[in-house]
C-alpha cells in the first residue's frame, strides 16, 4: 500500500457567509493519479487554490510530505516539492520556448533575474532546461517564440514549466480545456509519461481523460467528497450518478 503524500483533514473554506469547501477529507497516495470531478461550482478551483497557497483554509488541516503547509506562501509551498499549473496559460509569449522554461530552471534553483546574464555558461541550467524540453517532446520548438506555438504545444511548454522544480505533487487544473480530439489524446499520453513516479491531482471535464488516466478519482459536490474509488468504484457508484455523472455515463 501506498503512503499519503498529500492529506486534506476537515478542510473548510468560507467566503463571507458561504462555506464552499465543507469539510473535505482526502488523502493523495505517494505515485497515484488522481483526479477531482464535480459539477461547476462545486469548489474543485478553490481546493487547488487552497493546497497551493493561493487561499488561506478557515480551518482545517493541509498535509504535505509531513508538514501542515495551510496558509502557507506559494513558493514555499512550491519548495517543499507541490508544483501547480494553471487553467490559464502561464507562460511568457515573447520569450522563446527554450527561454521560458529556463526561467522556471532558474526560479526553482532560486536565481535572480540579476544573474541573467552569466546563465549562459550555467551548463546545469542548460541542460535540466533541454531535458524538459525533450521530456514534453518540445526540443525542435526550442527556439520558436512562445506565443506562436499551438495552444497544445503552449500546453505541453506550461507542463514542462510546471516539472522544473521537480515536484512530487502535481497539480493540473483543467489541461485539456479548449483542445481538440487530437490535442486530448496527445496531452492525455504526455501528462501520463511526465507524472511517472510522481503524485498528481488533476481538476478535468472531459471525462474520456478522466477515467482512463486516474488510478482513482474523488467527487466533489457542494464543497463535499461525496465518493472516491477506482474510476470502476466511481463509474457504478449511484450517488454519484445521481449527484453528477447521471445514467449515461454507465452506457
Ligand atoms: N474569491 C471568492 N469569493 C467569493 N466566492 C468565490 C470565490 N472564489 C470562488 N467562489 C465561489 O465558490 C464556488 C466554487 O467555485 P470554484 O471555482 O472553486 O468551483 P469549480 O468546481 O472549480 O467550478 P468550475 O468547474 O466551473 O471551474 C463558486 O460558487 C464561486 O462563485
């Protein structure tokens, strides 16, 4: 059996008078894939915001790695090994392919934007950068400008920005939101090849994606994990289709 790398324990978040994470009670297994399902609204946003430093919990704990990391900057959030991308795209449109995901090398090695110039010669930034590169099949786009690449290819730039601090959580909030078929199939495999040894939750509607990659998934409801299991657990659990993914999902 796997350890817990990330525990959410009575996990509570108001906004004003309204409670939008209700006691939410979850546990992320050490090398698992799990995904996070639920209707609009249900909070799915607002859990991510909150493990990755963005949100403070009103109460409740956060646990990653051992330490109790709610309330907690971003960035030291992102040092103890959590690395979070977005639903909008992060990167730098005028900077080259290569550039950008130097600039993410640079932020985990903690450097400045000061030492810019003696990079060059940082064969250790250089090369960590081309094995990311390589890692998210994007060495041949090295030096094309970010903003004109494809919206999958900028996907896959942000996926590998997201590994520079070589995290043992991930977490991917709607990748596959305003792709193609195609882009889908495409993203779906390379999320799958990059989180190899590593934990990731993933927030994601198309739920082809959904259940063929995730080893579990969770539903939230109303700021509730309703159910969580296997995707088969999930997939013949009738509160959940009750709750959200209704009769055709089973078909
Ligand atoms: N900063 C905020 N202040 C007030 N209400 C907020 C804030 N952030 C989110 N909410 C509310 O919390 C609820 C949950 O939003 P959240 O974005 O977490 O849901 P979601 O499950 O991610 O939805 P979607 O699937 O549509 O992305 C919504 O009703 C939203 O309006």
């Amino acid at each position: 059996m796997s350890e817990s790398i990330l525990s959410l324990r009575g996990l509570r978040k108001s906004f004003g008078d309204i409670e939008i994470i209700r006691g939410v009670d979850f546990e992320l297994l050490d090398h698992e894939r799990h995904a996070i399902i639920g209707p609009n609204g249900a909070g799915k946003s607002t859990l991510f915001h909150l493990i990755s430093g963005s949100l403070t919990p009103t109460s409740g704990e956060i646990i990653l790695d051992q330490q109790q990391i709610g309330g907690w900057e971003p960035e030291k959030i992102n040092h103890l090994g959590l690395s979070r991308s977005f639903q909008i795209t992060n990167i730098f449109p005028k900077l080259t392919t290569f550039e950008n995901v130097r600039l993410a090398v640079m932020r985990s090695h903690g450097l400045q934007y000061a030492f810019w110039k003696f990079i060059e010669r940082d064969v250790r930034v250089r090369e960590e950068t081309e094995r990311l590169l390589e890692m998210v099949r994007l060495e041949s786009r090295s030096s094309t400008l970010a903003g004109e690449m494809s919206y999958s290819e900028q996907r896959s730039l942000e996926i590998a920005m997201t590994l520079a601090s070589d995290p043992k959580v991930i977490l991917l909030d709607e990748p596959m939101a305003g792709m193609s078929h195609d882009e889908t199939d495409y993203t779906a495999s390379l999320i799958r090849d990059v989180t190899q040894g590593r934990a990731l939750m993933i927030v994601e509607h198309d739920m082809d994606v959904v259940f063929s990659l995730s080893d579990r998934i969770s539903v939230l409801v109303y700021g509730e994990i309703i159910a969580t299991g296997t995707p088969e657990e999930i997939r013949n659990n009738a509160k959940v289709k009750e709750a959200y993914l209704g009769e055709e999902a089973t078909a």
